[in-house]
C-alpha cells in the first residue's frame, strides 16, 4: 500500500477512467474505502458491490473529499466537470484538454496533464504525463506512482507531446490491430482457415509484444538484426521498407494526433 490520500476519479465508471481504477485497486496502490468515483447516473457497474468505494454524482463532493483529482470524462465534456479544486492536484486523461483549459475549469494551479489507456487495468498502459508550474515535487511524485500502479510512465518536458503520445500509445490495440488484421487477411486470401489465422496472428502480436518489451534491442535494432540474417522475413521487410509503407503510418499518425489538437 502506497498512499491512505484519498483519490476521486471523475469519470470513474467510464471506459479509461474505470480501468485506471480498476488498475490502482487491482496493484493495492490505494484501498478501495479511499477511492471516490463520481459520474452523471450514479452507475456502480463494474466494480464489486460492497468493497467500500464511494460513489456520487456531484463532481464538487468528489473534490471536496479528495486530495488527488483524475478526471476522466470524454473531451467534449470537459466544460461540465466544473469543480473548484483550487488546493487539490488534479491529473487529466482528457485528450486534447490543455492545462490551461483545466486550470480555468477547475480553479486549481498545480495540474497534471496526462493521456493513458484502457490497458491501465491489467497495468499495461503507457501513460506519459506533464506538469504545470505549480505541481509540486511531492506532486510528480505522486503522479508517477499512480501511473506506474497501471504500467510504464514518464514526465514529458513539452505538453504538445502529450497530442503525439495521444495519437501513438492511447489506442490500445488501435493500430496494432489494423496491422494483425491485415496479416489475417493475406493468410485467409491463400485459404488458411480464419479461426486459424486469427490464433496464429493474436499469437505473434503477444510474444512480439513481450520480446519487445523485455529485449534491450530497439525496435530498429530488431529489423536490422532480421534483415542481416537474410531469411524470408529479410525478404518481407525489404520489400516494406522499399515500398510506401513507412510514410502511410506516418501520414496515419499525423492524422490521429492533428485530430488530438482539436477533439475536445
């Protein structure tokens, strides 16, 4: 157990904002009795019924009661939160929200500026975060403890990079996904089996992900060592890297994060 503060999660029963709970409970960074979930219905689904968590529908009586404010709703809904929290840290997963815009919406000066995702419950998310001149060292501190209770995390120097990671690592699987199907795809085009296909390429996506993650080669590393060896895969990947591929994820990317400066 990390903290006994109390933390309040607006937005809490939503899609990000109930895995970011989920996730801190599911790691015992805070105690369930200290975690306060506010939303519009009242709607207590999924989450255990009895295990202490205070539900409301006042977003005031929310920041009220805790110390540390997450605030979680859909960017085009980030006018309603509406709160004074002017002596509480609060931490937005709003894509597209700025700090200043969260200042003025919650009259508080220490604001943490952050984007995750739903993997935050099984504490596989990437959530980089940025700080406004008024967060405090015990602040950052906080903000990164809570963030490694849902994955891998870092403090970023320049808040216009928090619209890139927005783009990159918020879609979980996003655009992973859009690669494996299109490697089912070509599998089911030479009459393999789509269940079987489907198997094999969730397969490789996973240990692919772990060799990544646990490697201490770089991603670019790995392509250079594959390409050296000079088997079928070194074929494949020349092909790629002769062909557009490489600008059409880019030009992609340049869309999702041009769509992250104006979604809220």
């Amino acid at each position: 157990m990390t903290t006994a503060r109390s933390i309040g999660i607006v937005g809490g029963s939503g899609a990000l904002g109930g895995a970011i709970a989920r996730g801190l409970l599911r790691n015992e960074f805070i105690k369930p009795e200290h975690l306060w979930i506010s939303n519009r219905s009242g709607n207590t689904s999924g989450f255990e019924e009895g295990l202490g968590i205070r539900f409301t529908t006042r977003n005031q009586e929310l920041a009220d009661a805790c110390q540390i404010v997450l605030v979680s709703v859909p960017p085009h809904l980030a006018s309603s939160v509406d709160i004074n929290a002017e002596n509480r840290l609060i931490i937005s997963v709003m894509a597209g929200v700025s700090i200043e815009q969260m200042e003025q919406q919650t009259c508080a000066k220490r604001v943490v500026r952050a984007i995750s995702n739903p993997a935050a419950e099984i504490g596989l998310a990437y959530s980089p975060w940025c700080a406004s001149v008024g967060v405090t060292d015990q602040d950052r501190d906080w903000a990164r403890r809570l963030f490694e209770a849902c994955g891998l995390t870092d403090e970023l120097p320049d808040e216009d990079q928090i619209d890139h990671f927005t783009a990159m690592t918020g879609p979980v699987p996003g655009f992973v996904a859009y690669f494996a199907d299109c490697m089912v795809e070509y599998a089911v085009k030479h009459c393999i089996d789509p269940a079987i296909a489907d198997r094999a390429i969730r397969q490789l996506f996973h240990a692919s992900g772990v060799v990544l993650a646990e490697s201490g080669a770089s991603p670019g590393e790995h392509v250079r060592d594959m390409i050296a060896y000079a088997g079928t895969t070194a074929a494949g990947l020349e092909s790629m890297k002769a062909s557009p591929i490489a600008a059409s994820i880019e030009q992609g990317l340049e869309a999702a994060y041009q769509k992250a400066q104006r979604i809220a």
